[in-house]
C-alpha cells in the first residue's frame, strides 16, 4: 500500500492557505464541525481510502483517522475532542 501526499491546510482553519489536488483527488477546505471534531471536505472522482491527520502549531500529530470517500463530494471527520482548540493544520493521504 503507497501513501500519496495529497493536500496540507495551515493557519485559519476556516481558509486555507495552500491547497493541492491530484488524481481527481482534492481537499476543498477543513473546519471545526463541533467542539470535539473536525470536518474535511474532499472532492474526489472515484471512492478512495484516505487517511487525515491534523497537527498542532508545533507541528505535532494531534490525531490521524482513516476514512472511505466516495464522489463528488465527501468529507472525513477526524475527532479531536479536548484538542480541538490546538488544531492548527491537516494533512490527507491517498490510500493506494
């Protein structure tokens, strides 16, 4: 199983500030949903495995949940519960 870097959001969780796609694969944005999640919306052109980590200013792995995305359009919630404040960046993989 190769993992393909596919998108990596800093700073305001609201806007992204730098965004990739690949493959028919795109992270559109991510946002808190709750206080103890986080939601990303993924455009994707087939059902994909993914997997979403988000970290903290630091740059220290929060927490990593892996989902199936199917088409157009998607999202991954990733639970966070206390650490939902620390939430700084995402980062999501490709399960290929």
């Amino acid at each position: 199983m190769q993992l393909t870097r596919i998108i990596v959001f800093a700073g305001s969780i609201l806007m992204p500030i730098a965004s990739y796609s690949t493959e028919g694969f795109k992270v559109q944005r991510f946002f808190e949903s709750s206080s103890d999640y986080m939601k990303v919306l993924v455009e994707t052109d087939k059902t994909r495995n993914v997997k979403c980590a988000v970290y903290d200013k630091e740059g220290n792995p929060l927490r990593v949940d892996e989902q199936t995305v199917t088409p157009p359009l998607d999202e991954v919630l990733i639970r966070t519960g206390d650490a939902t404040p620390l939430v700084d960046s995402v980062k999501c993989f490709v399960m290929e």
